[in-house]
C-alpha cells in the first residue's frame, strides 16, 4: 500500500472539515475521490500534502507515518500535488516552472526529465520561454501537471484538473492523466466531474460533509443508480 488514511480529522477553527475519514491508495492505481463543493476532497489532498495540519489520525506513506513531516520535505519523499486553479508562477517562464518543480531532487541535471514532459506536452516546448501567465487555461494546466511531474512524484495528486476548461481540453487533460498513470505514476484524483473521474479510475471513495460515505470500484460507482443520480445528473 503506497498512502494510508486513518482516521483524519481536520478543523477550520471550531468547523470540523474532515470527520475522521480513512481510505488507501495502492501502488499504480488511480483512485478518484468525488463529491460535490465543500465536502472536504481539496482538504483532504492539502492535509496529505502537509500544506493544513489534522487535529486527529495519521497518514502513511509508503508504509511511514509523514503526519508530523512537514510539506516541504514531502515532495522529496515523493508526493506532489497539481493544485486547483494550477497556481503557476505567473512572471515566470514555461522552462522556470518546469524547474522550480525539481527544486526538492538531489540530482542536478534534470535535464532528462524536462526532456520527456516536453514530449507528453509539446505545446508547452513551443513555449518553453513565454511567460507563464499569458498562457491559455489548458496550457497553464499542462504547466502545473509538468511542474509536479518533475520532482519524479510515486504518487501526484490533482485537484480539480478539468476546472474551467473548455470539453476538447478535459478530453485531453483526462488522456494525459491516463498516459502518466501507464508510464507507472500513482494518482489521487480529486475531481467534481464525477463521470470523467470514474471512466479512469480504478477505485473511489464519495466523501460528503467531511465523510466518506461510499467506496468501491469505480466502474460500479458509475453504474450505481445513487451516484448516478447524486453526481452524474441522471
């Protein structure tokens, strides 16, 4: 087992935000966690990160306890995270934040990396010296997805990839996610298009309220008739 949630309760001041959920991801999986706003999956995915500190539980990476590790050495360790709303260094090059994506690896030559994930995303080598906030919607999302992906992550968690992004890009964006799990990537997915998630996912969990309510395989969460009419809009 590669990330282990036990028990993990977070606050927001006197608002409990995550009400001592547990679940797991396997090595070389992708598992979804969907759920409507404000049920608790960004949350979630900052408290693995070490970006919010949990009142209660514990988190297991790769069979160690990281609850008290701070967000910075994670990386290192091998967690990255695409974040809602891809957060690029906007007055950076497209090449800058590609490499302030390895600033955790001991290695210096990063070279090899970079070259592959502007094979996976050729759009941003055309772009390589432009400035990151003129980029469109979907490139700054490649942006963010190349950034994490150049720390070499065991397990890249995405929040939110399909945000604001017009149908074509979520096609897209859903192929390249698919293309890096292939190539041995594990992936926690957070992600409101619940059909879009489970067609890829091989688990998930329904986290409503800061409880996880629902879990199972992914292709019988979208053929149950619950979800279907809960986060499918059927």
């Amino acid at each position: 087992m590669l990330l282990e949630i036990k028990n993990l309760s977070v606050y927001y001041g006197v608002i409990q935000a995550l009400k001592g959920i547990s679940f797991s991801v396997d090595r070389g999986e992708i598992v979804a966690l969907i759920g409507a706003n404000g049920a608790g999956k960004t949350t979630t995915l900052h408290t693995i990160s070490g970006l919010i500190e949990p009142k209660g539980g514990e988190i297991l990476f790769n069979g160690s306890s990281i609850t008290k590790v701070p967000g910075h050495k994670r990386v290192g360790m091998g967690i990255a995270q695409v974040p809602e709303g891809r957060r690029v260094f906007r007055d950076m090059t497209v090449e800058e934040n590609l490499k302030m994506g390895a600033y955790s690896r001991t290695d210096k030559d990063h070279s090899d990396t970079m070259f592959r994930i502007f094979e996976r995303f050729p759009r941003l080598k055309e772009r390589r010296t432009q400035v990151a906030g003129t980029l469109s919607g979907g490139e700054q999302q490649m942006l963010a997805m190349g950034r994490a992906l150049m720390s070499k992550p065991d397990i890249l968690l995405l929040d939110e990839p399909s945000m604001g992004l017009s149908p074509i890009l979520v096609n897209e964006v859903f192929d390249i996610i698919r293309s890096v799990h292939e190539d041995g990537t594990t992936v926690l997915l957070v992600e409101q298009n619940a059909k879009k998630a489970l067609n890829i996912a091989d688990r998930a969990y329904v986290l409503e309220t800061g409880s996880i309510t629902t879990s199972g395989d992914a292709e019988e969460l979208l053929n149950d008739d619950a979800i279907r009419k809960a986060y499918l809009g059927e």
